[in-house]
C-alpha cells in the first residue's frame, strides 16, 4: 500500500508538473471542484492538496479567483524548524569527528567536481587578484629587504593599526598593540582555546557547528558540548544558562553571532549583550568567530559581541580569507584578558606570520577600494543565495527547509521524510555535484537529514542544472 495520504500524492502530482513547466508561472490551477470531479477525490482532499501546495509556497490563493502558480521569483521554502531548548542536554563528548570529515575530503577528492556548492568561499573571480598583486609589487619595491628580514612577534604593525582601526566599524575599541595576526581564523581559535582551556575541559559550542571548530577540539582532546541554536537567532542564552546550571565545568563558549556556519543566523544585538553579560557573570571566556560578519547583505556593519565586553573576558578571532583573499591565510585576534599569553602560545607554535602578505593586505585595507570589493562581493553573494534559493525551491521536493541568511553564503537545508543527507552527498558525488552532509556539524546524528549547501559559485546555466539535479536525488529519482 502506498504509504503517502491521498492529499499528497495529489499535491505531489501538481508539484511536477508546476516544477516542470507543464503549469507555467502565471497560470491557474484547476479549480477544486475540477480536482474532484477529474482524481475521484473528496472534496477535502482536493483542498488539503492545494493548501499542501500553497505551504510549499509554489501556488498562491487570489481572492474569488482559485488557486495560481506562483513564479519561481516568488516561491518561498517553509524555513527550518526552532530547536527545543528544553531538550535535554546530556553529557559534554569528547568530538569523534575526524573520521567523518576525512572520509568526506576522500570522497570528495576521488570525484571530479563540476557543480561544487560544499565550499565556503566565493570564487576566486570574486576576490581583488589584480589590485593584491599590485600591492604585493608595491610592498616588496618600498621594502626590498622585506623577506629577508625578522618580523614582528605579533604580525606587522601596519596591517594591525589597518585592522584595528576597521575594527571600529563592529563597534570594537582596539589599539594596535592588541592585534595579533594569525594563519586564518583557524589558528586564532586554536590559540584562543589553548589559551582558555586544557584537554579534557568542555567547551560550549554551537548545535549545529562549524566541523573546523569540532576538528580543534578533537585535536586538543577537548569535550563539546553542543547548546541548541536559533536558525533565526542563533545561540539560545537560555540554553546556555541552563548548560551553566546543570554542567558546572564549562570552561569556555565558542560562537558565531554573525552569518553562523551552516546556519547563516545573525543573533540580535540584544542577544549579543546577553551573551557577554552571561559569560561575565559566570567567569567563563567567551571566544567569538566573526568569520563571516562583512558580508552583510546591506552596507551597514554589523555589530561583533566583543563591542559589548568591558572586561576582556571576549576573545575575538576573524579572518580575511572568506572576506578578501582565500589564497593569503590571514586571520586576526584580539586576546582580552589573555592576550600576553596568546601572543606566548603563538610563539611557541608557529612564530609570526610572513609580512610580505600583510603589507599588501594592509596597503589594500587601508583604501576606499577595500570597501567597493566589499559592496561588489556582498552584491554578488546576495545575487547567488537568492538564485541558488529560488532554484531549490522549485526543484526540491515537498517537505524540504530552507533558512534565508542576510548575508554569507551558506544555506542549510533540512531534507523532506527524513531523507539521509550522507546518501544524498555521495549520490550527488556520483554525477559529480558537491554539498556538504549535515552529519559534518555535529558530533551526534541530530543533523543527518540536512545539507549545507554554499552559494561561493556563480550560477551559471550548469549550476542551475546542477541543482535541479540534486533536487531529483533528494526526491529519490536520480
Ligand atoms: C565559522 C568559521 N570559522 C573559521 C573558519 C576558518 O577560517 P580560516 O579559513 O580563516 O582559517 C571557517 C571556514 O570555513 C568558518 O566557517
């Protein structure tokens, strides 16, 4: 016996052939006395069907008129669900992730890739190549000595009085001298959690996660506990506030307020004060990641947490890899209360980073020209993430979530009937299409029906066909 209610598997009929064009943008549907008289249905399952359709945001009602298709343009996705924050949190796990990342960038690596939406980083068209090359020949004629000479323990100063002083526009009061420069935001999270933290202590982190941040904390030995998290809000204080009450031993929270990876959330200025205060209130180190915070939609800068500290106990690490140059490696942090032992860890670790980069980077930064890249980079992912939207909206099947960032370039899906993302991403793989499985985000099974699926990629013709593609894996018809 078919599994499905009668109402859906009418409303999946209309689906296809709204997806396929059959029914045109524009066009009527039969009205719901014709459903009736033409599928032998009642009269209430012809009208749950058009409501089905109308949920899935593919035909709208007007007013005397029936039911019409809406345009691609104007179908919308159901967003993803808000976690419970009541849900039990048990106990903080030492990450086991490792396995499951290899096993992805292996898979990956044996499939010739021709769609690839698993990257988080623009393409490389996007980013300034010419005008880095300039001030990278710029640099070198001002300063011929510069790759045989010693650099600063902390980076070069002019790239950290250019970062402090663009620190300004989050709300950030930073000198120079707080600056230290590091290999991505990787290694300043790293050097943050080493600094705060020793293996075996539990460190909150966002549910879901960035896998990188989970892979930190299995390389140090350290235990995640993971606190449910708003696709809206993102981190949820209360949850956090009860995780203080009922694990005592937290010793640091590790978060994304702005364009959260695979989230896309933004937590609400307010939020951001809470999140400070809490931490404050219970001595325990806030490390924020704003990776992703200049790639707003509008032009206004978003606020980073650390505007909000007034003791040092917020660790700030950002990067320009995602914002300016993915080939550079250039990442920042501010250490707070443990910045001495900080710039001590990134010492012993991997000393400073090379300055011929920096100079670059900073004579770059230091221009009104950063800030047109910025408008153009933030225009262009605003254009692929409504594209890459509209077409999973109308190539996926019913059922599928959607959350709609205002900025980034990252989309994280919830698939319809719990459909197993690692099998959609291998079978994707097979016609040569990347998406990163849920499964990366977690340490537990929570997120094995979703995708993260990254809007770097132009969209061109292939890519649209690409997704349409994933959209019949996903339906379970490759
Ligand atoms: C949230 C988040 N933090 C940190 C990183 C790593 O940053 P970087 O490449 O600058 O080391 C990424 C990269 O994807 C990220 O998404």
């Amino acid at each position: 016996m078919d599994p499905q209610p009668l109402y859906l598997r009418l409303a999946n009929h209309y689906r296809r052939a709204i997806q396929s064009g059959v029914l045109a943008p524009q066009q009527r549907m039969p009205s719901v006395r014709a459903l009736v008289r033409t599928h032998r249905v009642s009269l209430s399952t012809a009208l749950q069907a058009c409501r089905q359709l109308e949920d899935d945001g593919l035909i709208e009602a007007r007013p005397r008129s029936g039911y019409f298709v809406l345009p691609a343009r104007k179908r919308s996705m159901p967003p993803v669900p808000e976690p419970d924050i009541r849900q039990t949190l048990g106990a903080a796990q030492y990450v086991g992730i490792h396995d499951r990342v290899s096993d992805f960038v292996a898979k990956c690596e044996a499939h010739p890739v021709s769609a690839n939406f698993a990257l988080a980083a623009a393409t490389p068209d996007a980013y300034p190549a010419e005008a880095l090359r300039q001030a990278m020949s710029r640099a070198l004629r001002r300063e011929p000595e510069v790759l045989v000479s010693r650099v600063p323990a902390q980076g070069h100063p002019a790239l950290r009085a250019v970062l402090a002083r663009r620190a300004l526009e989050n709300g950030i009061n930073a000198v120079p001298d707080d600056v230290i420069v590091t290999h991505g935001c990787i290694e300043a999270l790293n050097l943050a959690l080493r600094a705060v933290a020793r293996p075996g202590d539990t460190i909150a982190v966002e549910s879901p996660t960035y896998f990188g941040l989970l892979q930190i904390l299995e390389s140090l030995g350290m235990r995640a506990l993971e606190i449910p998290t708003s696709p809206q809000h993102g981190l949820s204080i209360e949850a956090l506030d009860l995780a203080f009450q009922t694990h005592g031993n937290i010793r640091a929270v590790v978060t994304v307020p702005n364009f959260q990876n695979p989230l896309g959330c933004v937590m609400p200025d307010a939020e951001k004060a809470r999140l400070v205060a809490l931490c404050e209130r219970q001595q325990v180190p806030l490390i924020e990641d704003d990776t992703y915070g200049a790639l707003t939609d509008d032009d206004v800068p978003l606020a980073a947490a650390k505007s909000w500290d007034r003791t040092g106990n917020v660790i700030y690490c950002a990067s320009m890899h995602k914002t300016l140059a993915p080939g550079m490696r250039l990442g920042w942090l501010l250490g707070g209360r443990w910045k001495a032992r900080i710039a001590m860890l990134k010492f012993a670790q991997s000393r400073p980073n090379e300055p011929l980069a920096q100079i670059a980077v900073a004579d770059f930064m230091g221009t009104r020209a950063y800030d047109r890249h910025l408008a153009r980079l933030r225009r262009t992912l605003k254009a692929q993430r409504e594209q890459t939207a509209e077409a999973i909206a109308a190539h996926f099947p019913a059922g599928t979530r959607l959350s709609l960032p205002r900025g980034g370039m990252l989309l994280w899906v919830e698939l319809p009937h719990g459909r197993d993302g690692a099998d959609v991403f291998e079978a994707a793989l097979r016609q040569g299409i990347r998406v990163a499985p849920g499964a990366m985000f977690s340490n537990g099974p929570r997120y094995d029906h979703f995708l993260r699926i990254s809007c770097g990629e132009r969209h061109t013709p292939e890519a649209a066909l690409a997704l349409k593609t994933l959209g019949r894996i996903v339906e379970g018809r490759p």
